[in-house]
C-alpha cells in the first residue's frame, strides 16, 4: 500500500536530512580531528624551536650549562610539554620522566626534519615530535611531546553533543518539512476538492488559478483548458443527439403518416404507388442523413479509416463536373470545368476526394437558380493543388458565411427554404479536407454567387 503523497514527499525529506547530517557529523570530526593534529603539531614545531634556541645558546658552554637551562625550560612547561635532549652517542643530557619508563618504544631520531607520531608514555597517550639539531659544532637528537588527552576529551565531547542533537534537529526538520508539505500540497487538496464538484452538469466550473508562476499555476490551467475542452466536446455532442434526434424524427413522422393514411382505407393502385414513392423518397434521404451521421461520428472516433495514395486530381475533378452536369441539367444549369495540361498529384484517399467534391458542387446546384452557371477549376501552386468552384446562385449573407462548417446548420432566408438539406454536407467536407491536411474556405454575398476554394498538399516527390 502506497503512502499518501504528503507522508512520502516526509519520508524522502527525512532520508535526505540523515544524509545530510551524517555527512556533516563525519565531515567535522574529521575536520575537528585534523584541526586538534595540526594545532598539536604547531606546539611541538614551536617547543622544538624554543629548545634549538637553548642548545644555541648554551652548547659552547657546556654540557652542565645545558643541562640547567633545559631543566629550567622543562620548569615553564610545568607538565604540559615533555622533553628529552640526547648527544650524538644517545647520552641522555636531559630527559623528562614519562620518557624514562622502561616500556617505552620510540623510533630513532633521524635528520634535522621533524617527524611525529602518536604513543603512549606512562600510560598515557602523547604526540610526539624528533629532530636532530646541530649547535656549537654538536649534534643533539631531541624529543618533545604533548599530552593529547585534552584533545581526546574535547573531541570525544564533541561527538557526544553530535549524537544528542542531530537525532533531535532531523526529527524536529522532518516534522517542519511534514508542515510546509502540508502547506505546499494545500492548493492540490483545493484543486481536487473543486474537481470533485465538476461534472456532466456542472462543466462550467473552473479551477482556482495560484497567483504564483509555478507548476501548481500551470497544472490548473492545463486542467481548466481540459475542462474547457470537455465542456466543448459535451456540448457538440449534446447539440449533435439533439440536431440529429430533431433531423430524424421528422422523416419517421413523415413515413409513418404516410403509411397511416394509406392504411385509413382502400385506395387506388395509383394513390399506393404515390404513397410508397413519397415513402421511399423520404427513405433515402433519412439514409443518406444516417450516412452522414456515421461518418462524422467515426470521424469523431478517429475510427474512420482511408486509404492514402498518389492520386492526380484532374481526372477525379472532371468526373465530378460530368456528375454535376448531369444533376444540374434539369435546372437548366451549365457546368463547366477548367483543368491543367499536366498531373495535378497528391496524397489522399480517392473516395473521400470525390465524395468532398460532389458535396460541394451538388451544394453549388442546389442554391443556383435556373438557367445559372458553375465553373470548377484546378490549378497547380508551389506545394500546393487548388480547386475553385465557383457558381452563380443566391449566395450566402455576412453573418452566416462564419457558421456554414458547423453541424447541422443552416442559414437563414432563401437557403433555409431549400429542400433536402441536413446542415452536415460541409461539415463532413472540411472534416475530409483537414485529414489531408489541406483547407477548405468560401466567398460569397448573398445575390453574388459563392466561390469554394480548396488547397491540397501536392504528393512529395520520390
């Protein structure tokens, strides 16, 4: 079972200051350690000097002289500092007791540089330091040594305070470090709070954005451009089932009154054909508005599925003016198409190509009057096909043009009063334009005719 995140975010805390605080005990004993070495052995560089100066002094004088002065200086020290002075046959001249005890092991002095090392003399533990020292023509091996149980105790009382109190301060931290992560995860708790009251009827509700510039700023503003999405999706879906339940319903209602009022009595071979002919051309169009019902549907899904290839346009391009002038001709409307002398390429699904084609031309023959004109044209840019269909019809007015790409709708006046329309032909055309990664855009005024221009990415070259 997982910690909570605050207990965690401790835990992590507590571990990083043992670490810490171990790492700092262990760095200042060792530096309280070097530190006592090197103060001790500045003692003993600075007795050995003291003791040179004396055999300077008083080596041409001799032995007896020498003698009484180290006796004398032995006297200053007054215990805090041994010595021991030997002649060059390792005569002893002047020897403090701890240095006479019989058990004694010490290395011999060797050169005139001093060396150190740590023994016991009279049970007790010392630093000691040796040179030899050349006054008034003689050699003197010397010896001087300082107690460093002082040293011991300060050390051993230093760790003692760091074993009593470093426990103390990371408990003490990790509790701090418990409250300020409490503190810290506050906003978390709020931003969760308030996300809990979100929900299918309440997605208008937002997060409170922190004043400061940090992540939890940033994490409620991602999270409340999601909810801004989901809030969009949830409406275009309602507004979807809505538009669609609406769209449907209307054809069920017209089929089945028809079907009633053809059962109400016995009629003539001729009014059932007239009855079954209403039937099955209100059945097709309810088919073709459930077609475009799945397509979008799936296109919402991701689910739909197209085959991309190399395709040249110019032939699909005319086959859809030879479609269109056939649905055109019994309106009197002349259709035209303009194409390159070369292969207009580009990668996209054949199908999906025609189909946006014929949306928008059978569009263009549904709101031009009679005895009207379209043009489609094709043409190759840098990096890009165009296709313009262009037609003379009632056009569409200012305020509509920024909506005819939307779900079941349609605009007012005129084009409203056109029969056979679901409001979904251009928005599955744009939906096909934006997977091959192209763009769909219109001009009109109403009275003006309207022009569709539609850019495609030209198929790369290989």
């Amino acid at each position: 079972m997982k910690l909570p995140l605050r207990a965690r975010i401790t835990a992590w805390y507590f571990a990083v200051l043992v670490v810490a605080f171990a790492s700092f005990a262990w760095i200042s004993d060792l530096g309280f350690r070097r530190s006592i070495e090197q103060t001790v052995n500045d003692a003993l560089r600075a007795n050995l000097e003291s003791v040179q100066s004396v055999l300077v002094r008083t080596a041409p004088k001799g032995a007896a002289e020498v003698r009484a002065e180290l006796y004398e200086l032995a006297g200053l020290w007054a215990g805090a500092a041994l010595l021991e002075v030997s002649d060059a046959s390792d005569k002893i001249i002047f020897q403090s007791r701890p240095f006479a005890k019989p058990y004694r092991s010490l290395p011999p002095v060797q050169g005139t540089e001093v060396t150190f090392l740590t023994t016991n003399l009279d049970f007790l533990q010392y630093r000691v330091a040796m040179r030899t020292v050349e006054a008034g023509g003689q050699s003197f091996r010397v010896r001087a040594a300082i107690p460093t149980e002082p040293f011991d105790l300060a050390l051993d009382r230093f760790r003692l305070i760091l074993k009593e109190t470093l426990p103390f301060l990371v408990v003490l931290a990790s509790l701090a470090g418990y409250w300020l992560s409490g503190r810290a995860l506050a906003p978390v708790n709020e931003i969760i709070k308030t996300a809990r009251g979100i929900g299918v009827q309440n997605l208008s509700g937002r997060l409170a954005v922190p004043p400061a510039n940090d992540e939890l700023r940033r994490l409620s503003e991602t999270l409340n451009d999601m909810l801004g999405r989901i809030e969009a999706s949830v409406k275009r879906i309602t507004q979807f089932t809505a538009d669609a339940s609406h769209d449907l319903r209307t054809p069920v209602a017209l089929i089945r009154a028809n079907a009633e009022l053809a059962l109400r009595r016995s009629r003539t071979e001729q009014e059932y054909r007239e009855t079954l002919s209403r039937i099955l051309t209100t059945s097709e169009e309810t088919t073709h508005l459930i077609e475009n019902l799945l397509t979008l549907a799936r296109a919402d899904a991701g689910a739909a599925e197209l085959q991309f290839r190399d395709m040249d346009l110019a032939p699909h391009v005319e086959k859809i003016a030879e479609e269109a002038g056939i649905l055109a001709a019994a309106k009197g409307i002349q259709v035209m198409s303009e194409l390159p002398a070369g292969s207009v390429l580009v990668s996209g699904d054949c199908a999906a190509i025609e189909r946006l084609l014929l949306i928008v031309v059978e569009n263009a023959v549904k709101y031009t009057p009679v005895g009207g004109r379209i043009q489609m044209n094709l043409s190759n840019g840098s990096g890009s096909a165009r296709i313009e269909i262009r037609d003379s019809g009632i056009g569409i007015s200012e305020k509509d043009l920024p909506h005819i790409f939307e779900r079941f709708y349609r605009a007012d006046q005129a084009r409203s009063r056109e029969p056979g329309g679901s409001g979904l032909g251009l928005a599955i055309a744009q939906w096909i334009v934006e997977l091959h990664g192209g763009t769909i855009e219109v001009q009109s005024s109403l009275g003006s005719g309207s022009v569709f221009r539609i850019t495609l990415p030209v198929a790369a070259k290989s």
